[in-house]
C-alpha cells in the first residue's frame, strides 16, 4: 500500500503561534476526511510547519492506523 493510499484527509492550522501574557497560543485550522472509513477505524494525524508570507502554517496528514500507530506498510 503506497502512502497516498493509506491517505484518507488532510488539512492545516493556522493562527497566533506567540501567546499573549497568561494564554495559550490561538491556533485554528480543520481536517478534510476524503472518504468513507468504517466504524472505530484509527487514524495517525502527521503534521510539519511551513513558514509561509505573513506567518507559519502547520499541515496536517491523516493515515489509517494499525494498533501500533502509523502503518508502514
């Protein structure tokens, strides 16, 4: 199984990376599933962050998971 097949969505989060005095970072984003997955299916979430004009962005991977985690297939 290629890594595109084991694909099932992707997405980014974006939003203020530095937080304010007494908060938390105010990162915002979602994740398109792009097909249908049976019920209780697992999934790995992979992400990495982009430095891109006007901030950074995180991208996010989703995979169908085994019982260890990611599935290297």
């Amino acid at each position: 199984m290629s890594d595109h097949d084991n694909r099932v969505g992707r997405g980014t989060l974006t939003g203020r990376w530095k937080p304010r005095p007494g908060a938390c970072p105010n990162i915002r984003g979602g994740i398109t599933i792009e097909r249908d997955l049976p019920a209780n299916t697992r999934l790995w979430l992979t992400g990495w962050t982009k430095t891109i004009p006007g901030g950074e962005v995180v991208s996010l991977l989703v995979e169908i998971a085994d019982k260890y985690g990611r599935s290297r297939q």
